[in-house]
C-alpha cells in the first residue's frame, strides 16, 4: 500500500505528512486517517520530526500561545513533550522533549515571523479535507479573566502613580496651609501692635 | 488599531476595505465607504469620535474585512516584522512602518489623550506595535475570522 504525502508551505516554514488512509472508516485512497509520520522544516533551524502524539502536542501549544499572545497574557505553556514560552526579547523558545531516553531536549529559538509562519502551516492542516486530524481535542483552553483577577503588573502601572500623586499633593497642600497659617498669625499680631496707640511705628 | 496598521501598509487602504467588502458580498452591511468609516469612528481614541449605533452582524462584517485584508498583505506584515527581529541589518521597512503609523495616528486620533501620547511615542510604542503587526499575521490564514473573533470575545 502506496503512502499519501501532503506538504503545508508558509514562507520560512514547511509541515509534511506522511499517512495512510483507513478504509474501514470509509477513506478514499488519497486520505489520511493514520498518521505515520510528520517533518516541520523551518529555516536556519534544524528539522523538527516524531510520532503523532509529538504532533498534537506541539499543535496545541502553539495555538494555546498564538490565543495568549493575542490576548496578552503571559502564561508558561509547559507539557510532557513541548514547552513554548515567550521571552523578554520578544522570541518564542521552544524546547522539544524526545520519549527516548538518553535524547537530550531541542532547543529552538524563533520569531514572530516563523511563528506565524508555523501558525499558518497549521491551519492549513486544519482546513485540509483529506488529512484526518481532530482539532477539536486541540483547542485552546483559555480561562476567561475574573473581574476580581489581581494583575501586579497593571497594579503597579496604573494604581501606584496616581497615589504617589495624591501623596504629594497632599503633602505640598499641608506644607502650605502650616506657612501660611503662622503667616497669617504673624500679621495677626502686627496688627494689634500697630493698632495699639501707645506704640509707633515708624516707616521710612 | 488593526485597521490603521492596514492602511499603513496599503496606502489604499480605505479602497481596499470597500472592494474587500464588496467581495465578501457585504453590500448590505457596508453600502459605501461611508458606513465603514462610520463604524471605525466609534474608537473613542479618534478625533472626531461619532457615536453610531452598529449591529453585531456589522462588527462580524468588520472582522471579516479585517482578517481577508491581512490575508492579501501577510508577505508585507511578515516582511515588517522580519525587519523588526532583524533590526540590526534591515532596519528600513521597520523604519517606515512605525513612523507612516504614528503620522496616521497624530491625523486621525485625539492626540491630547494620554493613550494616544503614549502611541506616538517612538520607544514606548514599539512593542504595541509589533503585537498590533502579529495579531495581523496571525489572523491572515483561513482561521483567521475565528481567531480574532475569539480574541475579542475574551478580552
């Protein structure tokens, strides 16, 4: 039996897979229902290849950070066979873990350009009739922020000026009212002095 | 913001989103370039910030235009962002992007407005930007239209 290759293309990146249809499921000869093997390529970065379960692993992270990036969260997407995380520099760092002992982990560095790039790959995938994959079992599963959720970050960006703020007006408005208090009073007794007719004062 | 940065990159680009429209058999809910422009000047963020009432098939409408248009300019938004994690040798198309989208936001926005201060900004905005350029390119494949979608729904 003649194996089925389909090729997935995106700029930098490009998804192979390789795969057999399964004709008790009533597949024509072009399909892929059993997934064999898969090959991501992607430019100036070694070739990425493994099982089928490598495969849904590494779908689900990336759609799961595609959805934080866009919602700006940051959240580690860590599993048993990929973690993906986004770093300070603005590239996402992808460590592959092989199932075989002795393999140390890949790691890879991309941009957002291969990123995307990737991306579209998958939903090239997705979008393809004739390769059998659920993707339902790879949706993202983000929870919805609470209202009641407490974000440091935003805590300290938008909470702490306008207090800092307030402190110091305060303070500033409390030093004024303490001098020009004793001010007043200090004029206050120059004039019971002036007032008085026993005392001159004289003005040159 | 998205489609600013559209407009950034297709000089044409209020054109484009009508024809876009037009092509996506919107007709009824976009009749002319006006109702697109109506709809876009409810950001609050705009100079001239007109409160219309829109319905929810229009917001659909809108995310259509916006994930169809980003289709047609991915190479441009991949070519930008590549110019951006490779700034070091290809600083030029970075260059321009960001100071065509700040020209576009001191045009149009309400720039007395802190966020909008903030937007023009060269350093501090860069990173907004770069977000605004991956949410682009992110929504540009056949997912596209689910993908922002579900974004705004969880914002």
């Amino acid at each position: 039996m003649l194996q089925n290759k389909y090729s997935f293309n995106q700029s930098s990146t490009e998804l192979v897979i390789f795969g057999l249809p399964d004709y008790s499921n009533n597949d024509k000869n072009d399909n892929i229902s059993i997934i064999s093997g898969w090959k991501l390529s992607i430019i100036d970065q070694p070739e990425i290849e493994g099982s089928i379960d490598h495969l849904k692993s590494l779908i689900k992270a990336f759609y799961k950070c595609a959805a934080l990036s866009l919602l700006d969260r940051k959240e580690k997407i860590e599993s048993e066979l990929i973690d993906l995380n986004l770093d300070e520099s603005g590239s996402y760092r992808i460590t592959l873990k092989s199932t075989k002992p002795n393999v140390k982990p890949l790691k890879i560095k991309i941009g957002y350009a291969e990123f995307s790039d990737i991306i579209i790959c998958f939903d090239q995938l997705k979008n393809f009739k004739k390769i059998k994959i659920d993707f339902n079992e790879l949706k993202p599963n983000i929870k919805k922020k609470s209202i009641f959720s407490f974000n440091k970050n935003k805590f300290a960006s938008d909470i702490i000026p306008p207090l800092i703020a307030f402190f110091t007006v305060s303070l500033f408005t409390l030093i004024g009212i303490y001098f020009f208090e004793n001010k007043d009073s200090r004029d206050k007794n120059i004039s019971k002095i002036s007032n008085n007719p026993n005392i001159m004062i004289k003005i040159k | 913001m998205l489609l600013l940065a559209i407009e950034t990159i297709d000089l044409n680009g209020s054109e484009s989103m009508f024809a876009i429209s037009n092509k996506l058999n919107l007709q009824h809910l976009f009749p002319s370039k006006v109702s697109i422009w109506k709809l876009r000047s409810n950001n609050p963020m705009r100079k001239s910030q007109n409160i219309n009432n829109f319905s929810n098939e229009q917001l659909d409408g809108l995310i259509k235009i916006t994930s169809e248009m980003s289709k047609y300019l991915y190479p441009y938004v991949r070519a930008i962002i590549s110019s951006k994690d490779n700034y070091i040798n290809k600083p030029e198309l970075w260059n321009d992007f960001q100071s065509r989208y700040i020209e576009l936001i001191e045009q149009r926005f309400n720039t007395e407005s802190i966020i909008v201060k903030n937007l023009i900004d060269y350093d501090y905005s860069q990173e907004f930007f770069k977000k605004i350029l991956l949410t682009l390119s992110l929504v540009s494949s056949d997912e596209g239209y689910n993908r922002l979608k579900f974004v705004l729904a969880n914002l």
